[in-house]
C-alpha cells in the first residue's frame, strides 16, 4: 500500500498504540474505576488513554486522505553509539568507579560523531574524567567511587 | 508603594549576602557559557545540575538555576551575531539581522544594542514581577481545585497554540505527557499504577529522566546526524559603541520588544523562543521600510533580543503566583523546588518571603553583572566557539550521565534516560513537538489531583467547571482559543509564522 502521508500515518499509529495500552492496562490489572465523584485509580488513566487512542485514529485518517512528508531516515549510527555508551555507563559506574567509565563513555560515544581521533578522544576522556572528579565528586561531595571496586 | 519597597529591601538583603552573589554569578556565567555555545540549552543544564543543587540554600538553588536561563539569552544572542548560528534557540531571528551586521563590520554595535536592550527588558520584566506578582498570589488564594483543573486545561491549550506544527499532534503529546505522569503511585489509594512489577517505576519517572533524554540526548543524536561541522568564523568586532543613528532606532524596538516579551512570557506555553519571534514580526510589521529587514538592521536585532530576556523572566510569575510552569525550563524549576521541599504556589510568597523576593531582586543584580561582564569578557566567548562539536558533545554527555546516575544513585535512571532519548528522537522524526510532552508531564498529577477534588467536592457532578465563575472564564477562553486556531484564516497565518523557523 502507498502511504500518502508517512510521517503522520506513523505518529497517529504510534499515539494509538500507547493510548490504548493505557487503558488496556488500566482494565487488564483490574485498577479500581470508581464513580465520578470518588474516582478510583484507573479512572483519569483510563480516560486519557482512550482520548489519545482515539486522537491517534483520528490522525491516522487525516493522514490517510492527505499529502505530506516522509519519514526522514534514521541516523542509526550516532544513536546506537551514543545511547548505548549511556547505558554502558550507567550500568558500570559503580563497580568499575567513575575515572574509567567516563573514559570508556567518552570513547563509545565518539564512535557516534563523523571522524574518530583515537588519540584526541584519549585526551579528552582523560581530561574529562579528571575534571568531572574534582568537580562532582571532590567539589560537590556526589557519593561516587574513584576507581574500580575490585581494587579495594 | 511601602510594601513593595519593603519587600524589595527584603530582597535585596538576602541577595547582597555574598554568597548568593557568588551563586547568581555562577548561574549567569554558566548560562552565557551554554548559550553560547549551540547544541546545549537551559534545559539540559538545568536538568543536569538539578541533582547537585540538593546541598544548597533553597535561595542559593533558585538564584542559580534562575540565572542560567536568563544568561543564555545574553549568551545566544553573542553566537547569532558573529557566527550566524543561534546558540540558543530564542536567538534564531536575531541572527538575521546581527550576522549582516556584523558582516559589515558592526557586530560591535549589534553587541552592544543586544546586551544594553536585554538589560533594560530585564530591569521592567523585574519590577513587573514585583509589582504583578503579590496581586496575582491573591487571586490565586481563591482558586479551588475545579479552578485549578481549568487553568492548567487553559495552560495547556494555550502551549497547543503557540507551538508549531500540527496542533493534533501537540494535544496528542500532551496528553501522553499526562498519562506518563500518571506512572507511579497512585496518592489517593497509594495504589501503584502502570510499575509493570519494575520496583523502580513505583515513584514514577523523573522529570529530569524525561527532560534528559528528550531535550539533551536527542538532541546531540539531532546534531551529529546534521553532519560537516560547520566552519566557525568569527569576523572582527569592531567598535563596541553604537552611532547615535543606532540609539534612536533601536530605542522604540526595545520597547516594543520588552512590552510584548514580558506579555508573552507569562502566557502558558510561551517563553523566551516564542518572544523573540513575535517581536521580530511585529518589528517587520510596522516598519515603514521593511526591505532593510535581513540586511543588518539594528531593530531585528534590538527588539527580539528584548523580548526574550523579558520573557524569560516574567515565565516566573505564573511559577511563583499559581505554581503552575508555563514552559520546560520552569518545570525544571518546579523540580528545583520539590527537591528543596518547597510545594510551588502563591503560598511561596507568604511563606518564603526572603526566598522569593531574594530572588527577584537577585534576577536584576543578575542582569546587571551580565552587561558588565558579557561586553568586556566578549572574546573569552568567542574563544568558546572554536572548540570543535566533536569534542563538545562528549563533555555534555559526561555532564548529563553523571548528573541522571546521581538522582538516586541507580543505574535504572540511566538506562531509562537512554530510552527517553531514542523516544524523544522518535518523535521528532514523526514532527512532534517534545515541548508539550514535558508540560504534560508535570501537570498531569496536579490535573488529576484537582479533577478529583473538584469532582468530590461537587458529589460526582460535572458541570462545576462552568458554574463557578472563574472556572468558567478560565475554560471560556481556552475554548475560544481552540476555536480561533481552528479558523482557516488564523491558520494559515500561525503556519506562516512558524514557517521562518
């Protein structure tokens, strides 16, 4: 099938989906509905989420019966590197302390941009890792480790 | 007249305490440094610093975050002019005219009338706020919850608006702004909702989680994907003195400017970026010779730059006077607040007198190190600038990783930032606004609190939203708004505005 309006057709799709969910959710786990004047927990849930599922159809069939733009491509690469360092980081930064995962942050992610300068990337991370030290966890007193726990 | 000035002596007394000047700089001087810089907002550094603001003074906290937000309307405006990039994005019109101007070797003069114009908004949006705000705390003293469902209703109408693009898509945003706010426990029953048994997710998502992964991660996501980095060149200065010619035609600009900004700042979904827009078409509007317009003239420079230093600053009326967040940054600012255990709202005034008045006061004492500082400092700034984006973009990572792991010390706060990062990206692929999200988001808890009191309050019956006078008012104009944008000629002209974008 040809979509006319790819952009929209896929946000009105995407917007059902989640609005629906809700209160699918809000029935499924049985969350009390209540009465207007004492209204229980699935209630306000329940009615947002129909409103957006019915806001999600109504954009899809606007879309349907409209010209509009396409979906711009994904840049799959600057994404997976970045998001993933993220991740990476945040589930290491305790056992292996903050010097090294900054330094281990800074490397995944520049995978991401357009060129990749092993040797100024090396500096930068060593750099940032001493400078966020002193400032975060010397500076402001945040509760990380240094270094790596298995050390101690 | 003698409680104003007393209250502003108030302010004053808490705010010349060095150490709240040493935090007012500290915020004004971070603001200039990331509204210099492109690719980073108030938001993102807001949301990052939010965590470490938690030791603080609650005046201190405030006085801090306030200032970055206003000094990165000084700062956005230094990169518009030389480099022809916004640093900020209140400062995309004021590019137009100021890269002209400085092309013809007036970037000195377009400098000066930026900062000189944002000082003078900056002073008038303070003492509005002053003056505007103890009136607005009253009234606000008399809303029940139904009034109070349908101001954050208007709030929230009133963003749909003034955002661009499809207003479909943006109500769409807001609502799912709303039921994710709804995640976590319940405060009526202390039921737990949509947690999906994830123990983590039963005091629901952070907004700094949200606004992390939305507005910085996509962000840099945004960015790298735009490609070559752009080539940073940076004409000379020249002499930082306008002519007197320039004087006399910014003089009126600025007005206008700091009129309609300050007007616009307070409206619900409105801030800095709208401000600078509208002045700079109303400047176009009613000049007698618009051709000059996008050649270097000093209006589209004074009066955008005007407007949002001004909104910026009355943005906090509605804030501090209905505890209501008219835009993200003031959201962030809610969050600052709860951090501080403050409940946002016209009692803040009465209750926190000096945290209040300090920072307002602070908010003019602010403006003014600004001018002092930003004109001399304007080659440090500009220094800024040649540092490649391929060796920025770790650095804000390594700021906002460390500022999310540190709001409950978990790895689960990073991982979800992540996920909110690939979902914020999603959506503006899909050309949905993510602005609208995060006022859903803030507000839906405080909406659905409201709706059930008001509900209770009424035994079940509906229609106490339009019998109440004020509730009615309130739900009569966000009606009538939906009705005009609705209209094909005001729609036609609201997408012609937001096309210069």
């Amino acid at each position: 099938m040809h979509l006319r309006n790819p952009k929209d057709f896929w946000a009105g799709v995407l917007f059902a989906a989640i609005g629906f969910a809700f209160a699918i959710v809000v029935k499924v786990a049985e969350y009390p509905m209540g009465t207007a004047s004492r209204m229980g927990a699935g209630y306000f849930p329940f009615v947002l989420g129909t409103i957006l599922g019915v806001l999600g159809l109504i954009i899809v069939a606007k879309a349907l019966v409209s010209d509009g733009d396409r979906v711009p491509k994904f840049a799959w690469r600057p994404i997976i590197f970045i998001l993933g360092a993220v991740i990476i980081f945040g589930l290491t930064a305790k056992t292996i302390g903050l010097a090294l995962a900054i330094v281990v942050l800074v490397m995944i992610a520049s995978f991401g941009g357009h060129e990749f300068r092993m040797k100024e990337q090396l500096i930068a991370s060593v750099v940032l890792a001493i400078g966020s030290i002193a400032v975060f966890v010397y500076g402001l007193k945040l509760p990380f480790p240094i270094w790596p726990s298995f050390f101690n | 007249m003698d409680a104003l000035i007393a209250n502003l002596s108030l302010g004053f007394s808490v705010a010349l305490q060095p150490e709240a000047l040493m935090y007012c700089l500290i915020g004004c001087l971070l603001g200039t440094l990331i509204g210099v810089l492109p690719g980073i907002g108030p938001v993102a550094t807001i949301a990052m610093l939010l965590p470490a603001t938690f030791a603080l003074k609650p005046e201190f906290s405030l006085i801090m975050l306030a200032g970055i937000y206003y000094g990165a309307q000084y700062g956005g405006s230094t990169t518009a002019i030389l480099v022809n990039i916004p640093g900020e994005s209140s400062s995309v019109v004021t590019a137009l005219d100021g890269y002209q101007m400085a092309r013809n070797g007036r970037a000195g003069a377009a400098l000066t009338v930026a900062a000189l114009g944002s000082f003078f908004a900056g002073c008038v949006a303070t003492i509005l706020l002053a003056v505007a705000a103890p009136p607005l705390a009253e009234i606000a003293f008399k809303f029940g919850p139904a009034e109070y469902f349908s101001l954050m209703t208007l709030g929230l109408i009133a963003a749909v608006v003034l955002a661009h693009g499809s207003v479909v898509k943006a109500i769409a945003m807001i609502i799912l702004g709303l039921l994710l706010g709804l995640i976590g426990t319940d405060v009526n029953s202390g039921m737990a909702r949509f947690n999906f048994s994830i123990p983590e997710l039963v005091d629901g998502i952070g907004f700094v989680v949200i606004a992390m992964g939305v507005f910085g991660f996509a962000e840099i996501i945004k960015n790298l994907e735009q490609g070559d980095e752009s080539e940073v060149f940076v004409h000379k200065v020249g002499s930082l003195l306008p002519t007197m010619k320039d004087f006399k035609d910014a003089w009126p600009a600025v007005l206008r400017g700091t009129g309609l900004g300050s007007l616009l700042g307070i409206l619900p979904g409105g801030g800095a970026v709208l401000a600078s827009f509208s002045a700079y078409t109303l400047e176009k509007k009613i000049a007698k010779d618009p051709s000059q317009f996008g050649k270097g003239d000093i209006r589209g420079v004074a009066a955008p730059e005007s407007a949002n230093n001004a909104a910026a600053q009355t943005s906090f009326i509605p804030l501090l006077t209905l505890g209501i967040p008219p835009n993200p940054v003031m959201a962030l600012m809610v969050g600052a607040m709860i951090i501080q255990g403050i409940q946002p709202g016209p009692q803040v005034m009465t209750e926190k007198p000096q945290l209040f008045w300090g920072m307002i006061v602070s908010m003019w004492l602010g403006n003014l190190m600004l001018v002092i500082l930003n004109l001399p400092l304007i080659g440090m700034w500009i220094k800024l600038l040649t540092v490649p984006y391929r060796l920025l973009y770790p650095a804000i990572l390594v700021f906002c990783c460390i500022g999310v792991y540190s709001l409950s010390n978990s790895p689960f706060d990073v991982v979800f930032t992540a996920i909110f990062g690939f979902i914020g990206y999603l959506f503006l692929k899909l050309g949905c606004e993510p602005a609208p999200l995060l006022l859903g988001f803030i507000l839906g808890p405080m909406m659905e609190e409201n709706l059930r009191r008001a509900m209770l309050l009424s035994r079940g019956d509906a229609t106490v939203f339009v019998t109440r006078p004020l509730s009615a008012t309130l739900l009569g104009i966000a009606a009538l708004l939906l009705v005009i944008i609705a209209l094909p000629a005001i729609r036609a002209k609201r997408e012609e505005a937001f096309v210069e974008e």
